[in-house]
C-alpha cells in the first residue's frame, strides 16, 4: 500500500524503540514535551520494567511494547501496530536489520540513527523494492548523521532552483562550531564495522566506494577521486572563508547519504556534483598543526581499534555503549556547519545549519524525534514518493525543514554578495 493508495489505520502513530537507552530517553522526553496533542506514542524495548520506570518519570500514559532487537515475530507485531517505528538501538548492523525488514514489509515508516555504511547498503539491498512495493519510508540517518549535511544540500539545492542559478558543482560543508561530548555509541558502530572490513576484503572496499549507498553506482558521474576526509585550503572552497580546514570523522557516511539523495533524485543537484566535508580549526597561528594533528589522530582511532593491543586499552578509555555527557553539557553543547557551493553559471552561496545542545545527543534527539512527528502528522509536505530506503531529504525533506525550524534550528540558504 502506498502513500495514495487508502490510508494506514494503526492503534500507534510513534513507537521509539530502545527507549531506555541514552539517547532513547532524550528522544522521549523530547516527545513528551513536543509532540502535537493526540499523538498515541508507546515505549518500547527488552525490559518492561524499566520502561514503566521510564513511563512514569516522563509523567505519560503511553503504553508500553516489551521486544527483544533478535525476536522477529514480536518485531514485525510492534511494526504492524504503528506508523512509525523510532528506533535507537545499534550497532545497528548487529541489531537493527530485522527490525527495518519488519517496518518494510509492513508498510511502516522508520526512522534510525545509524552511521553505518555496511548497515545501510544491507538495508538497501534487503529492503528498497520491498518498501516501495508497502509504501513504507525507511530513513536512515535522521540525527547529526546525517541531517545537517543532507538538509543542508537540500536547502542549498532549493534557493539556487529558485533563483535560476542552475546546478551545483563543487559543494563542501564545513563545521565551522561544534562542542559535544563522544558518543559511546557511535565508537561502538566504528568498532563493529572495523571488525567486519577486517575480515572481509569485499566489504573493505564496499565500506571505501565513494557511491557505496547509490542506488546504481555504475551510472554516477566519472568525477575521478572523491577524497571524503578531505582537508581542503579554505580559499578552495570559498573565497569568504579563513583559517585551516581538518577532515571531519563524521564525512565518510554523510558523503555517501547525500550523493544518494542526489541520485534518487535523478541527479537533480547536477551531474557535475562533488560533495565533501572537513572541519574548521579556526585561523589562530596554531590551526595548521591542529589540523594536521587531527588527521593523524583520525587515522590512529581507526588502526588502534583495528589492533588487538592498542584496542586493549583504548576500550578501557573510549565511551561504552549508553554513556554520555550529563545534563549541563549536553544543554551547554552547539553546533554549526556551513556548506558552500559554486553553481554551472558561477554563482556562490551558502547554507547554515545551527543549533543549540550537544549534536550527538541534546540536538540529535530532537532531529529523530522531529523527523518522527513529521512523518506522522505532515503527510501532504512529504517529497512524491511510492516509499523505499530513502534519505532525510528525499523521504521528509521540506516538511522536516519547517519542524526543525520551529522547534530552534537555525536552517538557512543564501547566495554570496561579493
């Protein structure tokens, strides 16, 4: 059943599953304090116990689902019951492949947070024609991977259409600010899938492809080398901008989510696209070696936790699963990127994204929890889509811009008056 076919009639319009975990929690209350009137929104996870803990901190009447993340049957009733399953539990390639299957297939939309580019190509593999075929929306990615980088070429792609500028070509998103804490959970995702490349040389460099998530990457655009930890002079991306640029750790997914959206989108944002991301250390005399240091840096996560000795201690040091920072970090926490383009007739522009608290996890929970509601309550916003996997943009797009927006972010597009 798709979206113009007769409405769904489900008991539930949200389940967020994983609901106790760390972010779970913040999703929740998220929702609690935010969601439209009426919204029927259930808890769910292993321990009912701990959800009726959950429940009544939260000073809800939600009900409550017990499913264990390996229990496919009480998975796909969970999935029939709702029309949206929220979930937060990863890996989500150790545990969250049997519950994207359940949502496509029945007609379901679900939304995760994943970052997990092995995760997502099995998901598309496994799931895309099926989705199409319910009408489901399965949208991976809908936290700080990868919102403000799909989002962001969304909006950007947008005024540029409105303004017949034409296409875009060269685009880099740059965080210029960020303070948050390390998400436990996403050093475990990096652990798993380092683990899984390690023994697989197929997948090793499916993990590598720059169009790994395209729907047909034998019909990309020859663009030659795309490097996705890139380290650009920041007069090479824009004329307006200063200091020393390092490679970001979050740009070797994000890339690959927002070539896909342009590929959905029957390469609407140009055949000469490039994408790239990187990292601001600002332009004090020292922001060079700061930003040599992180690409070293980044490089000896990823070899140490390859290595059984150096992974030894540093799974003694790095956030377990389900910790993060407390309250007055996670509220003292912001981000912002901007992303610059040069258009087919040579015109600049610019977006933002800003936003006020810890991106992975304060900021995070209200980019899941929104794409969530909007799904729920902004059907007739949605991008024209029979279902599938798809990206935030082009399986909410504008209708979670106009969320995003009201409930704080700062979501711009402009171009650039020299």
């Amino acid at each position: 059943m798709n979206d113009q076919q007769s409405p769904r009639v489900r008991d539930l319009d949200v389940v967020i599953y994983g609901a106790t975990g760390f972010v779970g929690v913040l999703v929740a209350g998220h929702l609690a304090a935010h969601a439209p009137a009426g919204t029927r929104i259930a808890l769910a996870g292993r321990s009912a116990e701990r959800l009726e803990e959950l429940r009544a901190k939260l000073g809800v009447d939600w009900p409550v689902l017990v499913a264990d993340a390996a229990d496919a049957t009480a998975l796909a009733e969970m999935a029939a019951a709702a029309h949206v399953v929220l979930t937060t539990v990863g890996p989500y390639a150790k545990y969250g492949r049997v519950l994207a299957h359940a949502c496509a297939a029945a007609g379901t939309d679900y939304v995760d947070l994943t970052g997990e580019v092995l995760f997502a190509r099995d998901s598309i593999d496994e799931n895309h024609e099926l989705a199409r075929s319910t009408g489901a929306r399965i949208v991976h990615s809908c936290g700080f991977d990868s919102i403000p980088s799909d989002l962001g070429v969304h909006v950007l792609h947008a005024r540029v259409a409105e303004d017949g500028a034409g296409e875009l070509t060269g685009t880099t998103l740059v965080v210029t600010s960020l303070r948050g804490g390390v998400s436990g959970g996403t050093i475990d995702s990096l652990r798993h899938q380092l683990d899984v490349v390690k023994k697989d040389r197929a997948l090793r460099r499916l993990a590598a492809g720059p169009y790994s998530l395209s729907p047909a990457p034998a019909e990309e655009p020859d663009l030659g080398r795309q490097d996705d930890l890139a380290a650009p002079r920041a007069a090479d991306v824009d004329p307006s901008l200063r200091g020393s640029l390092a490679p970001f750790v979050m740009a070797p997914y994000n890339t690959r989510v927002v070539r896909r959206s342009n590929a959905l989108r029957g390469f609407a944002y140009g055949r000469e696209f490039r994408y790239r991301e990187a990292m601001s250390m600002g332009t004090s005399p020292l922001s060079p070696l700061l930003a040599a240091m992180t690409k070293v840096g980044l490089g000896a996560l990823a070899l140490g936790l390859s290595l059984p000795p150096t992974r030894y201690v540093l799974d003694r040091i790095l956030p377990k699963p389900g910790e993060g920072p407390d309250e007055r970090a996670r509220r003292e926490g912001h981000f912002t990127v901007d992303l610059f383009t040069r258009t087919t007739t040579g015109a600049r522009y610019k977006a933002r994204i800003r936003a006020k608290g810890d991106p992975g996890y304060a900021a995070t929970a209200v980019m899941l929890g929104e794409s969530a509601l909007a799904l729920v309550h902004d059907r007739a916003a949605l991008p024209d889509s029979p279902g599938g996997v798809l990206t935030p943009a082009t399986g909410i797009g504008d209708a979670l811009v106009a969320r995003l927006r009201a409930a704080g972010l700062q979501i711009t597009a402009a171009a650039i008056d020299d």
